[in-house]
C-alpha cells in the first residue's frame, strides 16, 4: 500500500490527550460552530466528523456518558433511531447521497475509535464514489469542501427544528 501525507491530521496526532471523553466536551461546551454541532436535541445530538470516511458524515451521539446499548434508556435509544431515519432523508435531499452507511462499532474490539461512548454513523454514499483511485490508488478524494458541507447540513437541520418538536431541547 502506498502512503499518502495527511497534515490536517498533524494536530490530531500532535495535541495532549484529553481526560475527558471528546463526547462529553463538545456537549457540554457553547462552541457548535467551532465544534460542527449540526443539531441538539433533548438526549442526543449530531456533529460531524473531523476525519471522515466519506464527506458530510456525521454523528448522532447521547449526552449520556455510556459505552454499550444495552444499558442505554429506551427513550434516548427511540430518539437516537428517530434522528437517523431523519439524517438519512438529511442526507439525501441536501448532498444528493443515493444511500447511506449507518452503524455503530460497539467497542474497541468492533473498531470503535472512541468506544467509551456509544454513537451512530452516518455516511453518505453516491454510485461509483470508490473507484480506482481508492483502489487500486489507495488514496480517498474529497470533492467538496468539508466546512461547504458542514454548513449545508447544519442550515438543514436548523430549518428542520423549528418544523419538528424532536429538535427542541
């Protein structure tokens, strides 16, 4: 495999690592822009993804602090799965996806990168978006600005709260 340099991915590496969940922090900070806070909601709320597989992948996340479903109030859990069917139709209509990833890696062993505290991805997907360069290549193109999405996406779901109760926290 060839390797390709990311420096936008420098800071990842280079910052201190933080005690507090990353989770946690962005919930609980008043910096959604900064942060790329899409929505919040009563128990959850959505944010995208810094080091996306695909652009215009979010999160939809619980402000309760838990690493497993099991455990996780059947309330969060409804409104967790009502805003993913949500951000699917989000998805589409906004970024034109043709279907999309959704999925949770339970656990360090399943590949979760922050398996400490449980979230929802959802990945946009467009027909033929792996192609040679991903393949054969091994390097991803992003072809549209991440802050153009994330803007995009957060104008959506702003519109969408004040037509919808599950939005208002």
């Amino acid at each position: 495999m060839k390797d390709e340099f990311a420096p936008w991915r420098a800071q990842y590496f280079a910052r201190p690592k933080d005690s507090q969940c990353v989770f946690c922090k962005i919930a609980s900070e008043n910096r959604d822009s900064e942060n790329f806070v899409l929505f919040r909601a009563k128990n959850c709320f959505g944010v995208m993804n810094r080091y996306p597989y695909t652009l215009g992948e979010f999160m939809v996340i619980p402000y309760k602090h838990i690493d497993n479903i099991e455990s996780l109030d059947t309330q969060i859990w409804l409104e967790m799965s009502q805003i993913v069917q949500i951000g699917v139709a989000v998805l589409k209509r906004v970024l034109n996806a043709s279907g999309v990833n959704i999925g949770m890696n339970l656990g360090a062993a399943a590949g979760a990168g922050i398996a400490e505290h449980i979230h929802y991805h959802l990945v946009p997907r467009w027909e033929r978006d792996t192609n040679f360069i991903t393949t054969i290549g091994y390097t991803r193109v992003h072809g549209v600005p991440f802050m153009e999405q994330f803007e995009s996406l957060r104008d959506e779901f702003k519109r969408l709260s004040s037509e919808n109760s599950i939005f208002s926290k």
